[in-house]
C-alpha cells in the first residue's frame, strides 16, 4: 500500500512539474517575443555560465577551508580539553596525597601524645597491659610500620625493597615483640589495600626469618 501511494506521489509530482515547466516556458516565450527571441537571448546568457561556473568553484573552494579550518580548531579543542582533564586528575591526585599525608601527620602527633604521657594509653592502643618501655617501643615500631607503609603508597619502595628493610627491622627484637602482638590484627586487613599489601610483605619477611608462619586469612 506504501509502495503504491509513493508511486503516485511520484506520478502527480512529475506532473506537476511538466505542467508548471511548459506554463514557464510559454511565459517566457511571450514576454520576450517569441520563439526565436527566446533562444537567441538564452544563447546570449550562456556567455556567462563560465564565469558563473568559476564563481562556484571560488565558493566550492571557500566551503572546503572552512571546513578544514573549523575541523583543526575542533581539534585543538579537544587537546585543549584533554590537557585540562590530565591537570584535574593531577590536582586531585595532589589533594588526595596532601589529605594523606595530613591524616599521617595527625596519627604522629596522637602516638606522640600517647609516648609523651602513658596515662593516654588506655584510650587508644593495642598494648594494654605493658611496661612504659615497651609501650614506647611498640608505638614507635607502628610509627615505622606506618611510615614504610605511606612510602609503598607513594611508590617511594618497591616490594623488593620493602622485603629487604622489613628483614632488617625484624631482626630486631624489639619490633618483632610488635609484630606479635599486631600479627593477629593486621591479618585481617583487606589484601588490596595498601596497609594490607605491606603487612603481607612484612610477614613473608618474618616468615623468611623462621619466626612464624603467614597467617591463613
């Protein structure tokens, strides 16, 4: 039915069309007397198709380097949009390195409370029950632990390098007290998380050294 009513719209159109052309073609006939008048004034006007024809290969020719020229400041505009989401994401990684870092600052400045008067203890540790000395030592081994932790986040250390300075500090025996009392604790932290990825390494150090076994969780 569709195919059937386009075909008629296309016989009526082109009717149209042949009507309205012969009804412009006597129009012009007449206005300019006659036939042959016609034609000899239309073989005048065909002088000028020429330089009607080189007039749109000018405008031809003007489209196509706007068009270029619009396609190249397309271009540098999306460089320009690129560059700008690098230095957001940039900041942002800034922002949140700074915040890190802050948050770092901030547990120094509480475990130097604690170290500074032990009475804090209580509060906020996981060393009950420990001499004063101890108490120092082991916050001050988590404050080591937390530094080499913030070190690996920053992609100051490689694992490599952490296994080898998570040796040397628990051939201490000092730290390897603070390791025994955390070991059950820092076991259960999430692997991917960056506190997690270095206790692992810390414990395959401690492992190494034939101090114990890594944990099952």
């Amino acid at each position: 039915m569709w195919l059937a009513v386009a075909a008629v719209g296309i016989a009526l159109v082109a009717a149209a069309s042949v009507v309205v052309s012969g009804w412009l073609v006597s129009g012009v006939e007449r206005a300019n007397g006659g036939t042959r008048e016609a034609a000899e004034r239309s073989a005048i006007g065909d002088y000028f198709g020429g330089v009607s024809a080189v007039f749109s290969g000018l405008a031809l020719l003007l489209l196509v380097i706007t068009l270029l020229f619009q396609q190249r400041e397309l271009r540098l505009q999306r460089q320009e949009l690129a560059l700008q989401r690098d230095e957001l994401s940039s900041s942002r990684a800034e922002l949140h390195r700074s915040a890190e870092a802050d948050m770092r600052a901030l547990h120094v400045q509480l475990t130097q409370m604690v170290m500074d008067d032990p009475s804090l203890a209580p509060v906020w540790n996981d060393f009950q029950g420990q001499p004063e000395s101890t108490l120092r030592q082991n916050l001050f081994a988590n404050l080591t632990f937390s530094h080499f932790v913030l070190a690996h986040t920053w992609g100051s250390h490689t694992e490599a390098e952490l296994l080898v300075h998570a040796r040397n500090l628990l051939s201490s025996a000092a730290f390897c007290r603070y390791w025994n009392a955390t070991r059950a604790h820092k076991s259960e932290l999430p692997p991917e998380g960056a506190e997690g990825r270095v206790f692992r390494i810390f414990d395959q150090a401690f492992t190494d050294l034939g101090r114990g076994t890594p944990p099952t969780t």
